[in-house]
C-alpha cells in the first residue's frame, strides 16, 4: 500500500526546483544569523563552546591530561572528539567560527540525506515537508540549536533513524556514535532495540562503535583510561535540581508568587542555575530512578503494542519520541539544548507518518518557541523569578508533558483507540508498516 498525501497543486512558479533552492538558503541563513547574533547576546549562548569546550581543550594541550581519558568528565568522552577537531580547524579566537563550519556542514549532510538523496520516489513530498518543518524548529528555538554538544547529535541521528529499516548495522552504529556525544541517542537505541527485529545486527553496530571510541583511550590511558571514559555516569548524580527542569519549574512559580522558601542559586562547581527550597531534594533524589522506571515502561508499552498489531510507522516514532521526552522531563537538568532531541525523531515521524504526526510536531514548535523566549532572550526573568519568566518555563514544560502523554497514546494500535474514541477511528489500510516511506527499504524481519 502507498501513504495518502493529501497536498494542494503546485503553484507554477513554485517548482520542485525553486522550492529545494529557497529551503537550502534559509537554512544555512538560519545557521549564520544565530551564528552572529550568538557572537554578541549578552546571556552568551555559545559560552559553553566558546568558554567550557576550548577551556578543557586548551588546559588538555597544556597540561597533558584530558578530560574522559586521564581524569573524569562531564560527558562521554566520544564528546571530546569534536572539541578537538575544532581546535584542530580553528585554535584560539577563531574557536567559535570553527565550531559553526562543522556544524553547518553537518547539518547540511543531513538535510541533503532527507531531501536530496531521494527525491524522486513517492514518500520525496514528505521529506520537504519534514525538512521544512526542521527549519522552522531552527528559528524557533534559536542559538542555543547550534551552540551545544548536543548540536551534532541531531544530524547523526536523523540520518541514523532514516536508515533504520534498510541498514540496521550502520543505523546501530551511529545511534552509538551520537550516543558517546551525549547520552540521549541511547533512547533511540534502545527504542530500535524494542521494535526492529533485527536486533543482532544492530548490537553488531553498536560494539564496532564502542570500539572505535574505547580503543584509542585505552591506547592513551589503559584502564583508567576506560574508568574515566565511564565517568559520566556517576559524574553528576550529586548535583541538585536545575532552575529549568520540569520540576523544578513548580518550585519557581511558588517563588514568583512570593513564596521567599525558595532560593535560585548559581553553583559554580557545574556552572548552572539551580533552585533550594522544602521538598526540592527529595524531588531531586526521585527523579532519576523514575527516569529509569519511566523508560523500562515505556519500551515494555511499545514493544506490546507492536506485537499487537501497531504498525512500525505508528509506533516507532511514537516510542522514541515518548522516551526522549521522559529523559527530559525526568530529568534534574532541563537545559534549554535538550529540545534539539525532539528534532530528529520528530522528522522521522513527519516522513513516515506525516498526515498523523503532525499534531506532535506542532506542539513541538510551540515548545521550541518558548524555550528562544526563555533563553537566551529574557533569562533574566527567569533567574530573578519574575512571573512571565517563571510561567512561561511552566508551559514549556507542562508542554513537554503534553507531548509525552500524546506520543505514549499515539502508539497505541488504531483498533485500541477506536474502541475508546469511536467518532475519532482511522482507516486502518493507512497503518501498515509498508505505508510510510517505501523508500526507506524493506520491513526487518
């Protein structure tokens, strides 16, 4: 069966052509004007390259000890990798302009991977509209899509998760990859894990993967080499409850209501902005083993849904968007780069799915959009706890939950739902797994 596109007749001037020419320019204009306006905001949103990354590279060179392979890091040391390549392109002053080439340039890899790679088959219209919708998530939520780690993640796993149905192996391999950058690509590992039938060979890509960035630090540092690579782990299980997660933002409103028990403090230690207070701790100390409890749910819900009858273009993207979100609503940290994660899954969704995953990727928009209001534009509000900052972090964050709930209903199979919301059903000849990007290769099996 094919996918229903339901799409307008092409205007005549709008060709295929003059289309992919305007995406192409907006995009890499989206990417050098956040460059620019990130080269003089006050709130700084490229510090963390500019300041933190070329920090632990310099004090590395001079030093000889690097961070995840003589002492203990923050992140997983694969992270280290591209902090030395821009280095590598651009030391010094000229850090920053090197990080933005590299990101542009892998941004790019990964819009011609959705809109030119294939661009003549059935599915070509809804991989427009997928890029599209990405570019509008760009201007939404601003410099801090590009300023961040978790920048390179995005473009590595949308091409990874395009994949996933014709290469397994290589798909395994580079969620792997994404996943030594920063955590977060391992909830779609373990969502292809659930779901895609061919797990061995996703394992397969995995391992190489763990090797190609576990060698070189035992080469380097031998065992402690691999003791500081897994660092990350533990490395922050101490610190308490950052100002912008979903928790702590109920803490914030309380303050910003005129409550003075609770407290915004910066910790110089991590370098965040967090929140003291009565029960703040203890919700602090919860969080993290919900998390847990949250992800082990959900890939138990998805995988049993699948095998009764929830088709892999329903309930893949559904699934992974689901446990991205519980990573970050159930999380001690909330910073405003963890919506780039929705990015790629919700592309997939759009591609695969795209008439019936629109309504998630809208309300994605709306959080992307509140999180450029919130930072970098008006911080400030936020950290002195003024009502429109403290309620505006509250509906981002109450749309996080919005989200998370949406996609873990989304995944049901359609004859569930329609036996709940009768007057809502959809046809289900629209819900085989072969229905949403034929292009993408066959089923696993």
């Amino acid at each position: 069966m094919t996918t229903r596109i339901f799409a307008p007749a092409r205007p005549r001037r709008w060709t295929l052509e003059n289309e992919l020419w305007t995406l192409w320019l907006l995009f890499i204009g989206v990417h050098a004007f956040y460059g620019w306006v990130a080269s003089w905001h006050p709130s700084v949103p490229f510090n963390d390259v500019t300041g933190v990354y070329r920090g632990w590279v310099e004090s590395g060179f001079a030093t000889g000890s690097f961070p995840g392979v003589q002492e203990a890091f923050v992140y997983p040391v694969g992270a280290l990798g591209p902090m030395l390549l821009t280095n590598l392109i651009g030391p010094g002053e000229a850090y920053g302009l090197a990080w933005m080439i590299i990101v542009i340039v892998l941004d790019c890899i990964a819009l011609w991977w959705l809109t030119m790679r294939q661009n003549t088959n059935a599915s070509a219209g809804l991989r427009r509209a997928a890029a599209w919708w990405w570019l509008a998530f760009l201007v939404l939520l601003g410099p801090i899509a590009l300023g961040r780690i978790d920048t390179l993640t995005v473009p590595i796993v949308l091409i990874a998760l395009l994949e996933i149905r014709s290469r397994v192996r290589t798909s395994g391999f580079w969620l792997t990859i994404g996943a030594w950058l920063k955590v977060w690509p391992a909830a779609a590992f373990a969502g292809a894990f659930a779901i895609i039938e061919r797990r061995w060979k996703l394992v397969q890509g995995a391992l190489i993967a763990c090797a190609v960035v576990l060698l070189p630090v035992m080469v380097f540092n031998g065992t402690d080499g691999l003791r500081n690579a897994f660092s990350f782990v533990t490395g922050q299980t101490g610190r308490g409850l950052q100002l912008e997660s979903a928790a702590a933002s109920v803490f914030l409103v309380l303050k910003s209501l005129g409550n003075t028990d609770y407290e915004v403090r910066f910790d110089y230690d991590i370098l965040t902005q967090q929140i003291s207070g009565p029960g703040v701790d203890l919700v602090g100390d919860v969080l993290t083993p919900l998390m847990f409890v949250m992800v082990l749910l959900l890939l138990a819900l998805g995988f049993w849904w699948h095998r009764k009858g929830a088709g892999i273009a329903r309930v893949f993207p559904a699934l992974l968007l689901a446990l991205v979100t519980s990573f970050i609503v159930f999380n001690k940290v909330g910073s405003p780069q963890f919506m780039t994660w929705l990015a790629p899954i919700i592309v997939l969704g759009l591609v695969w799915d795209g008439r019936r995953f629109a309504q998630l990727a809208w309300i994605s928009l709306v959080i992307a959009g509140l999180t450029q209001y919130i930072y970098p534009w008006f911080y400030w509000t936020v950290v002195g706890a003024a009502p429109i900052g403290a309620f505006a972090l509250f509906v981002r964050n109450a749309l996080l939950v919005v989200l998370l709930v949406s996609a873990v209903l989304y995944m049901r199979p359609l004859k569930a739902a329609r036996a709940v919301v009768a007057a809502d059903a959809e046809p289900a000849a629209t819900t085989d797994d072969e229905d949403a990007s034929s292009e993408e290769g066959t089923l696993a099996s």
